[in-house]
C-alpha cells in the first residue's frame, strides 16, 4: 500500500477521531483572532534604501513627517460673524483632535498678516477677535484681499470659500482621525457647506470605503457560490462542504495573522476573498472525484487517495506563487505574502483531513440511497466531451485564435498605467473627489509635493542669492498646468518687504543678505516663533517649498516631479541642493514597487510552477504547459486593463496571486488526470473524455461559482472594488476556458512525453505532425 | 525713600524681631508677591548686555547679544530700549518697547541696512519675544502693587526648591479682561525666603497644561543699587512641548544709570 493509500485509510478509517481533533486544533489557532490589530497608515510600508523614500526622509529629517487635513467651508460669503466664528471654533476644536499638531493649524483664525498702514508695520492675527458685526467682517475682508499670501489661498478669490487646515503627527491612524474630524465638522454644518480633503482624508475613504462595501457584499457573494454550488452538485454536501472548508480556512489564516502579531492593513482585506475561491476549488475536486467513485465504503478513502497528489502539488505550487508576493518591497503586501501563504495550506490540510472524514460519515449514512456508483455522463459530461473533441479535432485553428489572441493582449499590456489616481476611484459625487475638485477650483489645490531647498552652511537661506533661486523655481513651477500655488519663505519674505517698503503692489527686490535678516527679524519680533518652522530649519540651512497641486493623476506628478528634478538639477547651484517630499511623492514611488513587484512577481511565480510541475511530472513540458492557462489568463486580463485604462495598482495586484493560485490548480488537475487516463488507455481521444468528465467539469464548477461569487463585486458603489470583482471574475474565465478549451488541442500539437508515454503512441505521433 | 526700601526695612525689622520662621508667618500671598516686585525694579534704569542662546531640542543653538536698558522711573509701566550686537546680519537692529495702561504697547523698529523705523505692532503680550521662549509678558511686572490687583494669590506650602527656601505662590488671573490677555491661565511661583526673587516658575495654558518652565539662578550683586541688591544673572526658559529652550545670560549688569529722555523715542532709534 502506497503512502497515500495508507493515509486516505488512517482519515477515513477515523472520521470522528478526525474531526474532533481538527475542531480542537481549530479553537486553538482560532484564539487568535482575538489578538488580530489593524493598521490603517503607510508607515514604513516601503524600503528604507529607495532614492524617492531617502529624499522624502531626509525632508521629514528636518520639517517633520507631517501631512495635513484640510476642512473647507463655504457659503456666499464667509466675512460674516456667524460664519467666522465657526473657522475660529473648528480651529479651536482641532486642537484637541488626537493626532493633530495643535500650534500648526492655518486658519484665519490664527495666521498672521503682515500690514503697512499709516504709522508702520502691523502683526497679528488677522482675527484677534472674532468679528461681531458686517462691518468689522469687511474689514477683514479688506485685510484678506490685501495679503497675497492669503487671498487666493487660505480664502477663495471671490471670498466665498476659506480654509483650515491642520498639520498631522506621524504615525497617527487614519480612521481614528477620519472619524474625529468629520464629528467635528457635523457639528458646524449648514447654512455654510463644509469639505473634508487631505491625503489621511482620501485613503480612509478608500480603505474604509473597501472594508465596508466588502463587509456587506463578500457574505452575499457567498451566498451566491452557495447558490452556484447547490446548481452544480444538486446536494446540500456540495453546499456546505466547500463552505465549511472556506469558514475554517479564514478562521486558521487569520487566527494564525494574531497569533503572528500581523496587523490587518487594506491588502489583507483580500485574504477571505482569496480563500473563498481556494478552500472551496480543492472541495469542489474532491467531491468531483468522490462522485464519480463506485459507491461504498470505500468511496471516500479511494477518492481521497486518488486526488491526494495533485491537491498536495496544487496546495504547494498556490502557497509558493501567493508567497512570490514577499518580492513585493511594500511591507502590506509582505505581510499579506505570508498570511496567504498560511491560507492556502490551512485549506490544503483542511481538505485533506476534516472534509474527507465528514464525507466518509455522509456517504457512509448514504450507503442505500440512489446515488449508486458514478452516474452516466449527464448532458453536462457530454458537452464537456464535445468541446474536447472540437478543440481536438481542430487543434491547429483553436491554438492559432489563441495566439492571435495574444498578440493583441501584448498590444493591451504596454499601455497599462500604474499609480492611483484617486478621483477615479470614486463616483461623482463622492464627498472625497467633491471636496478635492472644490479645493482646486476655489483654492489651488489640496495635494503637493514638498521641495527642500539645502546650502552648504548654516544660514544659507538668509543670502538673497538663495531666495533669489527659490523664487525663480517657484515662478518656473508656477508655469506648469497641474500647479496651483507655491510657497515658501520666499513669499513670506515679500510680503514683509513689501510691507515695509509701504509701496503695495510695487515689485520689491530683496538684494542683499542683510536686508533679509532684517526683514526676518522684523517678523520674528512680532510673531511666534514657531511660524517659520514649517518653511525653514533652525539653522536657515533648508528652507521648504510647497508646490500645491490641482491635478490627481499620477502621470500628471510624475511629469512635474520630472520637470521639478530636472529644473533644480541644472539650475540650482553652485552650493545648493533640492530634495523632494510630501505624500504625493510616496505614491510615486509607491507606483514604482507596485510595478517593479508586480514584474517580479509574475516571474517567480511563472518559475516555481514550472519547476514544481516540471518536478512532479518529471517533464519540464509539464511544467511549462502547466503556466499556459495562468499565463494566458493573466496576460489578457492585463490587456483589458490597458484598454480600459484601469490602473495597475494595489488592489489589481493582488489579482494575480489570485489568479495564479487557482489557475495552476486547473492545469495540474487536467494535467495529472489526463496523464493517468493515458497511462491507463493509451487513448487520447478516450482520456480526453475521461478528464473532460472529470477535471474539465470540477475547473467549471470552481470556474462558475466563483464568478458568481465575485460579480456580487461588481455591485459595489465603490469603483475599485467593482473593478476587482470584473477583472477576478474574467481572470477566472479566462484561465478556466484555457484549461478547457485550450488544452486538448495544445496538448495534442505539442505531444509531451510524460502524457504520451507508450510505445505506440510514438508512432502515432510519427505520421501526426507536431 | 521708595516703595521697595519701605517693604525692605519691613523685611529686615521682621527678621530681626521674629526671628526665621515667625516671619514667613507674617505675610500673604499677596504682600510676598509686592516684595517680589520690589525686588526686581531699580529706582531709575537697568542696563545689561544680554547673551540670548536659543536652543532647540536637538541641541542646535542661535545666540544672539543686545544691550538691553530698562526705564523704571514709572512704578507701572516700563519702558525698554534693545539694541542688537551680533551676530553680523542683525547688529545695529534697535528695538523701542512702550508700555501703555489701556491701549496696545509701542513697539518701534530701526532697521539700518534699510535706515527705517517701523513701528510693528504690539497686540498681544504672549507673541514671542524676539524669536525666545519668553514672551513680551514675560518681562512685564505680572505682579505687585499695580498689576497683582489683576490676580489672585495663594501661598500653595514652603519647600526647599534650587537650594533656596521658598514659598511657593499660585498666581491666578482675577478678572475676565485679564484672562482674555493673558497667555497663562495659572503660573505657579517658588520665591526666595531669602531675596524674594523667584527661582522657579510653571506656566500653565489655559487648559491648565504645565507648557513652559522658568528657572533663575547665578545670582549675585549689582552695581548701582542698594548695599544687597541682589539679581539673578541668568534666567532659562524652556518650552515643554517643542523642547525648545533659550537662556540669558547677563552681563555687565547695573542699575540705575542715568537715562536720556531722548532714549525711548523713535528718533533716538535711527540715530543708534
């Protein structure tokens, strides 16, 4: 008796024992779920030693690591008293919100404006009080449209919108501070209309607005694979067998991420998606297997063992490729790798241990029914049959549409985008992209990208020279489409100029190094001096400009992140130095890993299945026909990426571990059936029936329900969950259909040895052309 | 003969009548804070040059130097002169301080590479001075006879604190006008038995968050004054939450020189 015979005997043999050993080891790794944490941050999600992370930390080095929330309000006019006294009572209220900075809140309630009048320079803030009547509001009005450092900035043009924003400590966590916000804005709401913008703003929404659309449709997609199941099998055993298996797959992968201290972050959102899919295809295979057993005592133990090996191949080769994702340097993604990893061989043993042991004791109850031995080919079987026997028949015609089909994929390949852009996650009229598109329009914008300018010594930005240079970059960056505003001391340092040279709107040049600590000084006399610590460092060795930006596209901060580098490459100097900051500047680089990881990824796990199969089989034909059906499945769906324009970012890279851990389990499964049917007839029209049967209808079943499960996706009202749930979908499809229609005839031309094994089929394979 | 040597001679004849501990006994809250103030004020002037380090938390450091003279002929309000020795960018900067009862302070700025004065405006007592920990209010007399009716005062217990035994005095604002100027929701005092200086003093917010730290010490005698006039020679500030600190350090300290009535005017600024 092989080891497997001996095996499939020692679980059958024992059910109960089985089971009730399993539900123990299910409580134990299932305490775990009570340790489980969720991360919601990017912190620390990419390497240390990339250029774009250094450059982004030597900034934070000196100007913290700070991002910003944004809370736009606007009315008809703000300069009224009521309306002014809810920015300086959110202002107020802000200081108290976990994670905000409080001395680093901009509003008009505590910016300082720097005015000539009559007898001399005047700072303060521009409202020290609040203004009581319309009168003193038109006056502030006044004030406002004659600071150019906030008209236009921190209040729209027209006076009908006005900002406040808040600095962000590091490490702080988004939905905490999501939530704390928005609380305080439902406080102040109406007549004025408020928005909410800020990149820990735009990522809650996205990673809140995923977990919650696939909390409410991931049980419904479940419900539809039960439905799709229930179809298939007509039993409820096919039901609540791949059910089964699913629950307890998630329970061990995520009991087992607490125990592992891995937090759940926005990609691990995905685990229980992939386990619905790979705990209930390896129930579907057995069951397949199990039905068309002779009935018995005996059914479930020779079913067991006859499909024990390629489960084992297919639970190793899926675990392997879901690993391949660790070559992904984003420490989510990472994390993920290794919880995935867990899932698949929690469900390869589930499926190999507590699911055969409760199908022994329903078969065994069943021993008198009418479901005796395997049944005939139903009308299923003989389609299954004919599209074999067609894609045969017409080996060369059917291999030919798939080349060709392949041809224009590549086409669909390169001109898939990378990177996020965010208002084309979300429906029009999302709070999210409303508030962004109000931010550019009334405000020049929400994002940006954070350039340090750096000398060679402690008081660098003090030379004219230096400033003279910022402001020629900034007047070069001004230029650019996508640019809204810049920043910097620079401004800061005109505007007390012109101040004090009390000619408003005269061109004011600053030409000497004494005049600007002059001016500096002034401002420091009067203000804080804490104001200047967000636009230079403490020794004046680095100053920061702030690029806002009103465009959202990645490629659209790609080009200007380019033309920036390229700009202050050649053009600043001889002792100066730029480096680039701000989140925009994350995601970029973010961008950058996602494609670099995605490239990588697909090619190890392309190799570990070649070299698991090839291993196996002892073919390498094995191997290399095993990835036909991934690759293929993988490679369109990438090309109606690139057609539709969806973007190849986070989310649509998980697709692949995805789509390689079921793909290879449809080849291995066809490919270790129809070579046992070979070895068995020696026919390969006859095997190809038989696994047709078999195989064929098991990747149909696993194809359907599972496509049924994920088109609940696409209901979602969140754009990249929907897009999810197509592109799974159609990668399912697509590598299902392979396995299907793909493989008799590929097989067929290519004629590897390890399937046509005897003597004769040699020299049949004489007269057949390859 | 002033305020100061009446409350003095006070002290002095308490002392020697009571002995140590039965004259702790003797005063208020209120009446140790009137002798703080004595202790502080000259009759005419005080003149120093002042050393002023800034130091932030990761212990990178600006040091600035001015000549600082204070008017203290008007018992209330002071008037200040401050004029910028180093570092190179900054010299010749010269700085006017009036303060007024009611109104907002003076404040006039001569500026040499421009050769303007600018008057800026002096709208807040708890705007930063000078780029320092302290703030303007920091130097104005919060307590005593005049500004200590704006408060009230508590003896909290007498310890030992920075080698000195002191009292330690809670200073609260009194009146909502003075709660509304006012950066310091409640300052916590540690006066000298011995000198009636403060060593120690905890600002807090007005959320009553302890936010800034002051400490006096290198004390000795100065020049110009009454046999004992005693002074601290260097006062730190830190801020608690940025970690940031600035020291000053005082130099060639005298009091009551004579004063040109000219010094505190905006022309007297320009011509240095």
């Amino acid at each position: 008796m092989s080891f497997r015979d001996s095996y499939a005997s020692a679980i059958t043999g024992h059910p109960i024992k089985v089971i009730i050993s399993m539900i123990i080891i299910t409580l134990i790794i299932g305490s775990g779920l009570g340790d489980l944490t969720v991360r919601t941050n990017q912190d620390g999600d990419l390497p240390k030693s990339d250029p774009m992370v250094q450059t982004k930390d030597r900034i934070d080095g000196v100007f913290g690591d700070k991002t910003e929330i944004m809370i736009g309000i606007q009315s008809d006019t703000i300069f009224r008293p009521s309306t002014l006294q809810k920015v300086a009572d959110i202002s107020n209220d802000l200081r108290h919100v976990s994670y905000v900075v409080p001395d680093q809140i901009r509003s008009l309630s505590t910016v300082n404006n720097v005015v000539p009048n009559e007898w001399g320079l005047q700072v303060g803030e521009f409202m020290k009080s609040v203004p009581k009547t319309a009168e003193e509001a038109e006056t502030l009005n006044q004030a406002v449209r004659d600071n150019k450092l906030v008209q236009g900035r921190l209040v729209s043009e027209s006076g009908d919108f006005t900002v406040i924003s808040a600095k962000v400590e590091e490490g702080y966590d988004q939905a905490t501070l999501y939530n704390a916000i928005y609380e305080i804005v439902e406080q102040y709401e109406g007549p004025e209309r408020f928005y909410v913008t800020g990149e820990p703003i735009f990522t809650q929404e996205i990673d809140g607005g995923i977990q919650k659309d696939t909390a409410v449709l991931i049980p419904l997609a479940l419900l539809l694979i039960m439905a799709g199941l229930l179809i298939c099998f007509r039993s409820v055993t096919g039901v609540l067998l791949p059910m089964l298996a699913v629950v307890l797959s998630i329970v061990w992968a995520m009991g087992m991420m607490g125990h592992l201290s891995l937090p759940q972050t926005a990609v691990s959102s995905a685990l229980p998606l992939l386990l619905v899919t790979i705990a209930s295809s390896y129930t579907i295979h057995l069951l397949i297997y199990h039905n068309n057993e002779r009935s018995g005592d005996d059914r479930t133990r020779s079913a067991l063992s006859r499909i024990m090996p390629s489960l084992i191949m297919v639970g190793v080769t899926s675990a392997l490729g879901a690993f391949s994702l660790y070559v992904f340097e984003i420490l989510m993604i990472r994390e993920f790798a290794i919880a995935a990893t867990i899932g698949v061989f929690s469900a390869l043993i589930i499926n190999l241990t507590i699911i055969p042991a409760i199908l022994q004791i329903i078969s065994r109850r069943k021993k008198p029914s009418q479901d005796s031995g395997p049944s005939k080919p139903t009308w299923l079987d003989r389609r299954l049959i004919a599209v074999s026997m067609y894609s045969f028949k017409n080996s060369k015609k059917v291999v030919l549409v798939y080349l060709g089909i392949l041809v224009i994929a590549f086409i669909g390949v390169s001109k898939v985008k990378t990177g996020l852009d965010f208002l084309n996650l979300f429906e029009a009229d999302n709070q999210a992209k409303v508030a962004f598109n109000v931010f550019n329009e009334k405000i020049g914008g929400a994002r940006f990208i954070n350039v340090m300018v750096e000398g060679d010594e402690q008081g660098a930005v003090q030379r004219a020279e230096t400033l003279r240079q910022m402001r020629e970059f900034q007047n070069y960056m001004e230029r650019q489409p996508g640019v809204g505003y810049t920043n910097s001391i620079a401004d800061v340092l005109e505007q007390i100029a012109e101040s004090v040279e009390g000619e408003r709107g005269a061109e004011v040049v600053i030409d000497n190094d004494k005049q600007v600590a002059e001016y500096l000084m002034l401002y420091e006399m009067s203000g804080s001096p804490g104001d200047f610590s967000d636009l230079v460092d403490y020794d004046y060795r680095r100053a920061k400009i702030q690029l806002m930006l009103t465009t959202s596209s990645p490629d659209d901060h790609k080009h200007l992140y380019d033309l920036a580098k390229q700009y202050t490459d050649e053009h600043l100097g001889p002792s100066l130095r730029a480096d680039f900051g701000g989140d925009v500047i994350l995601w970029l680089a973010q961008d950058g890993y996602v494609v670099k990881g995605k490239i990588l990824n697909i090619l190890m796990a392309i190799a570990i299945i070649v070299v698991i199969v090839a291993f196996s089989f002892k073919s390498i034909a094995a191997g290399l026909l095993a990835i036909v059906p991934v690759a293929f499945g993988v490679t369109v769906t990438f090309a109606i990426m690139g057609f539709f324009g969806l973007r190849l970012d986070m989310p649509t890279s998980i697709i692949t571990g995805l789509a390689v851990g079921i793909g290879i389990d449809f080849s291995i499964h066809y490919l270790t059936r129809l070579k046992k049917e070979m070895s068995a007839t020696n026919d390969y029209e006859r095997s190809l029936a038989a696994t047709s049967t078999t195989s064929s209808k098991a990747v149909l079943f696993d194809t359907f329900t599972n496509m049924l499960g994920f088109s609940m996706l696409t209901l979602s009202q969140f754009l990249p969950v929907q897009i999810f749930g197509y592109l799974v979908s159609l990668t399912m499809l697509l590598m299902g259909a392979s396995a299907i229609i793909l493989y008799p005839a590929l097989i067929n031309i290519v004629r590897p040895k390890f399937i046509f094994t005897h003597q004769e089929t040699i020299q049949r394979s004489a007269y057949e052309p390859a | 003969m002033n305020l100061r040597k009446i409350l003095l001679a006070g002290v002095a004849l308490a002392g020697i009548l009571g002995g140590n501990t039965a004259y702790s006994e003797q005063y208020t809250a209120r009446e140790i804070m009137i002798l703080n103030e004595a202790a502080r004020k000259a009759d005419i002037s005080e003149t120093a040059e002042l050393e002023m380090t800034l130091i932030d938390r990761d212990g990178r450091s600006r040091t600035r130097r001015v000549l600082f003279i204070l008017d203290d002929t008007d018992p209330t309000l002071r008037k200040s002169y401050m004029k910028f020795l180093s570092p190179r960018n900054v010299e010749g900067i010269s700085f006017v301080q009036i303060e007024h009862a009611a109104e907002d302070n003076d404040r006039w700025l001569y500026l040499p590479s421009l050769r303007r004065t600018r008057r800026i405006s002096g709208n807040t007592k708890t705007d930063s001075f000078v780029g320092t920990d302290f703030s303007f209010e920091d130097f104005e007399i919060l307590d005593g006879t005049v500004a200590g009716t704006n408060r009230d005062y508590e003896i909290l217990r007498v310890e030992e604190k920075m080698g000195h035994e002191t009292w330690v005095i809670e200073a609260i604002p009194a009146t909502d006008e003075e709660r509304a100027v006012t950066g310091y929701g409640r300052r916590v005092i540690w006066i000298s038995q011995e000198h009636f200086h403060a060593v120690y003093t905890e600002f807090y917010d007005h959320d009553d968050v302890l936010f800034k730290v002051m400490t006096a010490d290198n004390f000795g005698f100065v020049e110009g004054g009454d046999e004992n006039e005693y002074r601290p020679h260097r006062l730190t500030m830190e801020t608690l939450k940025t970690g940031h600190q600035t020291v000053i350090n005082f130099y060639d300290f005298v009091l009551n020189n004579p004063l040109s009535s000219q010094m505190f005017t905006r022309e007297y600024l320009s011509r240095g």
